[in-house]
C-alpha cells in the first residue's frame, strides 16, 4: 500500500519568509496528490492539488511540485502571513484510498 | 446544504465499552472515508467505502467495523475501546475514484476519550 512520509514535523517563520514542505509517497501508481489545511480546532481543508501528468501548479502565494522519478512532492507558501500558521498534510491517492502524511505544524512570527 | 455531518461531537467512554460514531453526507457523494487523528501522526485511514455496499481496510483497521448503511450514512463502530483509540475521528466523503475529483470534505469531527 502507500507510504507518504512528510517534513518537517515543525516549522517556524518570519512574517514575510518562504516556508516548504515536503513529501515523499512510496506507490509508484499514485496519480494524484492534495495538500490540506488545518487550522486549530477546526477540520482540514483541500488548499491546492496537483495531478502526476503535471509538474507544478500556482494558485497565487502558494504552488506544488511534482518530482515523479524522485517520488516526492512539495509545498511552497511565499510571502508567509500570520494567517498561514496552521497543521498542513500533504496526501497520495492510489486505488481511491487518500493517504496522508504525517503533518507540519508551520508557525509564522509577526 | 449540510455537507459531512458526524455525531456525536464528543464522547467519554469506559474501557470495554462500545459504541457507534455516525456520519452522513447530502452531496450525492459515491466515496466515504474515516480517518483518526493522532497528535503527530497525522491523519490515519481506518476504512474506506468507495462506494455504496462496499468498504475496504485502510492503514488502522484494528478494533473498528464499519457499515456503509446507504449512500449518504458511513458509520464507525468501536466494539470494546480500548485506551489506545482515544483520539478524533473524522468522516470524510468525495465524488468517487472515477469523478476525477478527488476532493475531501471533512466532518467537523468526533473527539473520544476512553478511560
């Protein structure tokens, strides 16, 4: 079955800084692979996604990669703000089954 | 337009005890999923249904049964909890494997604490 490994476990940023997470997935079938927000006490939400025919996506501050020889995967928020603090997953999907990482728990200081 | 809704919101059980996390969706949504979520350890897939009258084991399948009562209803069932599935569960739904969407909407979560 999949395997998604996430890093780091906790970053922490200066307002206005570039934060990146990664992602490694051990499926080589996976075809699809969203990122999630969750902010404190509240349920995840999809923010970005990005499909295997595709190598990068752009949705204003935030994009993905895509490294399919390498099996890894990345989010990239630039211009961090205080409301960017929050846990992020990133996550693999193969045979329909979503599966995520472990989460990054990104706090950015005004 | 309710989306994913799970009861009950919270729950405090007793080692041994059972009992049953529910959940429905009003998106016409094929997929349904429960996940728990552990302080790092992200969000683990217990079961899965992919569609209506069938689920499949997900990564923590241990301790759980579950029931894909009708398209809209997905329900958890914890038999005799144990310490070890204190937790938040959370029940999920998308359009379908073959939609092409793949989109998760998320309950608003179920916190069980076991004594």
């Amino acid at each position: 079955g999949e395997n998604v490994e996430q890093h780091p476990s906790t970053l922490s940023v200066q307002e206005g800084d570039s934060a990146v997470i990664k992602c490694t997935y051990s499926d080589s079938a996976s075809n699809y692979f969203p990122w999630y927000k969750q902010e404190l006490g509240k349920r995840p939400q999809l923010i970005i996604d990005i499909r295997s025919n595709v190598g990068e996506k752009k949705d204003q501050r935030i994009a993905v990669t895509l490294n399919k020889t390498a099996k890894h995967f990345s989010l990239h928020i630039t211009e961090t703000q205080p409301e960017d603090s929050a846990v992020y997953f990133c996550a693999a999907i193969n045979t329909g089954k979503l599966i995520f990482g472990q989460g990054t728990t990104l706090q950015v200081k005004p | 337009n309710a989306g994913v809704t799970q009861t009950p919101k919270f729950q405090v059980l007793k080692t041994g005890q059972s009992m049953t996390l529910q959940c429905a969706q009003d998106m016409n949504h094929n997929s349904m999923y429960w996940y728990r979520q552990d302080p790092g350890m992200g969000l683990r897939l217990i079961y899965y249904s992919a569609s209506e009258g069938t689920t499949d084991k997900g990564e923590v399948p241990n301790g759980y049964n579950v029931s894909r009562l009708n398209k809209r209803e997905f329900s958890l069932r914890l038999e005799s909890a144990a310490p070890s599935q204190t937790s938040v569960y959370f029940c999920a739904s998308e359009r379908g494997p073959r939609s092409g969407a793949n989109v998760l909407t998320f309950g608003a979560g179920s916190r069980l604490t076991v004594l």
